[in-house]
C-alpha cells in the first residue's frame, strides 16, 4: 500500500543534520524527524507523525520509505532506531512493516497519559 505512493521529503532552507535533528516535511501528509544523530556511528533516531486524515492509508509507510532512502543516499546513514511506546500498537506495526525489528525493550521507560509505560526500541540497518 505504501509503496504505491510517492512522497517527497523537503527540509526548511538551510536545516542540516549535523545540528544533531532534522525535520523532513511531506506535505500534506506529515513529517519525519531525525534526532539524536551520531556521525561517528552513522545513526539516527526516527520520529514520525502522519496528519490525521492520512493515517491508515500508507501515507506512514511511504514516509518511511523515502526518509530511510534520504538517510542511506544523503546522509550516508547505516542504522536508524525508533524508540515507541508500548501501548501505540498502530505505531509498532507502521515501524515493522516498514522492515524495523525489535531490539530493545525497557520497562517503565516514558510516561504516558500520566503513567509509565514500557519503551519498545526498534531498528532498522540500511
């Protein structure tokens, strides 16, 4: 579903990685971030948020998508992560389709609707 769709990725004018974050917008959809970058390591954490009315019709994925290939191409990155809460299953299951795996699980790690909640940390090697 998501690799149907063609998304294109654009930075504000002058934004750069090698500030440690970078938001890439895909309009109307949503954006992707990249945050916590370690140019030693070539890797990066990923945050995603789709808008509302585009969410579950591969819009996410799609995202996904292009921004491991803008990570890979342009950035020269070899690993992205996603650190998710547990109970966002739609989430989880967006970062899995998206070729992510499980490596990390750490219990009571964020606080979620004024409770702690387990962090699922997610990985893709590209």
């Amino acid at each position: 579903m998501g690799e149907d769709k063609l998304i294109t990725l654009i930075a504000e004018e002058g934004a750069s990685l090698s500030s440690g974050s970078l938001r890439l917008y895909a309009l109307p959809y949503g954006c992707v971030d990249l945050y916590a970058y370690d140019p030693l390591n070539r890797r990066a954490a990923v945050g995603i948020m789709v808008a509302k009315e585009y969410r579950r019709q591969g819009y996410g994925l799609a995202m996904l998508h292009a921004l491991q290939q803008t990570a890979s191409e342009t950035y020269r990155l070899h690993s992205l992560y996603a650190d998710i809460a547990a109970p966002n299953t739609a989430s989880l299951a967006l970062f899995k389709k998206a070729g992510y795996t499980h490596c990390g699980h750490f219990k009571e790690w964020l606080e979620y609707d004024s409770h702690f909640v387990d962090n699922i940390r997610m990985q893709k090697l590209i």
